[in-house]
C-alpha cells in the first residue's frame, strides 16, 4: 500500500514548491526625509527655470566724520544670491499583465504607484547630502574617525561665522557610529549629561536626537569623497540650505493619465500598455537644492574605512 507524501505530491504536480504570502515585507532601506531641516523657497520663476534669490548684507558699521568737517561717505550695501535650478526627476516601474493577475495581498499595481511617490523624499535628501563636499568650512581629517572633539568643534566654526537658529548634524551612518564611540568614551563633564545616555541608545537610520543644542540625523545618503577614502557629512543651521519644489499643479490640468499616487510635490501616473501587456508607472518629482549661506554650515570630514 502506496503512503502519499507532500514530497510525491510535489513530484506529481499536485502541490507546490511555495505559496506567497499575503504579507508583504519591506526590503530594509534608509527613509530619512531631510526637508523638515531645509528651509524651503516657493518656486515663482514666471519664464525660467532658474529661482535666483538674494542674500543681503546687513551688519554695517557706522562712521563718526566729526562735527560739521567730513560729510558721511555712503556705504556700498553688499549683496550676495544663489541659485535655484528645478529640474524633473522620474522613477519609471513597468510590472507586467500577468504579474497584476498573479499578485497577492498588498502587492499590486497600486502599492506599486506609492512605493514611486515614496521615492520622492529619498531623492531630495539623497540631493541635499551632495551638497555638503561644496562646503567652504571644513572640519575633521581624512582617514580619522569622527570625534566628539571634531563635532564640538564644528558647532564652534557656525558660531564663529554668526550662524544663528537651530544647530541639525547629518552624518553618515558609520561617522555617527564612531562619534557614538567617541562619546562613550568621554569623561568629565559630558559623561553625566542625560542626553549623552539617550544618544547612545540603539535606533534605526533618521533622527538620532538631540546633544548640546544639536539635532543630530544618520542617513545612508551622504557622499564619499578623497577618492572613496572618506564621508562628508555636514552640520548647518537653517539659513545654509534652500531647497524648491516645481508646482506641480500646473501640470495636473493636463496629464491625460490615470494619476494613482502622489502629493503637493510628487505625482505618479499609470497607463496600460496594450501591445506589451504593461502597466507603465511613473513617478515625476521637480526639486532644486542649493547652498545659500556657506557660513551657515560646516562639512565633516571622517574616514569611510
């Protein structure tokens, strides 16, 4: 008497090899959203693509000519600017008839439209990160590993240069790791500052928290540099970066496709591709990113390896 086995079944044809799951599960990856530390500009530039604003100076000191012998000189009032650029950004995902037909759960043509729109933040902070190597101020060694000494001294170079508002660290992911075993290895006055602890505590890529007036973020977008030797990360205040975003509404009024995702900024549209059997899904974002006030913010340097 034949025993019939879930094995033999699947040697028959009468079972398979796996099912998928209804859940789906995502791929681990870095979903940091820098704008909140970003100041942002509205996009009006009627005829350019280019949002060219100045940056004024405003600190004069002021003369004493003496009494009725030397008329006041005028002063030249400095102006400085920067520059603004838009341009599109796109993520283009093609799943096939079959794969719609086939799909189970959460993972659809529709799931498929808000991972594209997703894309958008990670595209802006991945923008933002490249900035950092045309800082002027530099901190940190090539080849060193970063230091609390070297962040403490970062923060003096933005008060140094009258930077003002709030203090934001974007490191890399290993520079803030070895900044955290930096601080680990502190004695004196800081080992006993709670926020020092709270530092320390495991957590996922994003914010880290905050440490002497300082928000710190570890994200996975920051650039090597000295040929793949070192990370730049940076640390600003508000007034160093400007980022906009093309408005998008006045696209919507003619797109002549099914727009299945997106926001004030981001849209994605799908349309069937009738001889190939395709959902065509494409994601279309317009963000400009740019240093507005070099002293505003310092690269650190440290090593990669």
């Amino acid at each position: 008497m034949a025993t019939t086995t879930y094995t033999g079944s699947l040697a028959a044809g009468t079972r398979v090899d796996a099912l998928l799951s209804a859940e789906s599960n995502i791929a681990l990856h870095d979903s940091t959203d820098l704008r909140s530390v970003i100041t942002f500009t509205p996009f009006d530039a009627a005829g350019s693509d280019t949002l060219r604003s100045p940056v004024i100076t405003v600190d004069f000191g002021m003369a004493a000519p003496g009494e009725g012998l030397t008329a006041a000189g005028p002063t030249t009032l400095g102006e400085a600017s920067f520059d603004l650029t838009v341009e599109r950004y796109t993520l283009f995902l093609e799943p096939t008839d079959l794969w719609q037909l086939t799909s189970q759960g959460t993972l659809d043509v529709a799931a498929v439209g808000q991972i594209v729109a997703g894309n958008a933040s990670l595209q802006f902070t991945n923008m933002a990160c490249a900035t950092f190597p045309a800082i002027t101020a530099t901190v940190g060694a090539t080849g060193t590993a970063l230091t609390v000494d070297t962040v403490l001294a970062a923060a003096a170079a933005l008060r140094e240069a009258n930077a003002s508002g709030s203090f934001t660290a974007v490191l890399a992911h290993q520079a803030f790791t070895d900044f955290i075993d930096s601080l680990r290895a502190e004695v004196g006055p800081l080992q006993w500052v709670p926020a020092s602890a709270e530092m320390i505590a495991a957590k996922g890529p994003g914010y880290q928290g905050r440490w002497q007036n300082i928000d710190f973020y570890s994200v996975d977008s920051c650039v090597a540099i000295n040929t793949d030797a070192d990370w730049s990360s940076a640390m600003f205040t508000e007034q160093a970066l400007r980022y906009t975003e093309g408005p998008i509404s006045k696209l919507m009024p003619n797109i002549d496709r099914d727009i299945v995702a997106g926001d004030s900024s981001v849209f994605v549209t799908r349309v069937w591709n009738d001889l190939l059997g395709t959902f065509r899904i494409v994601g279309n974002y317009f963000p400009a990113v740019s240093i507005a006030q070099q002293g505003a913010a310092v690269e650190i340097v440290s090593a990669k390896t």
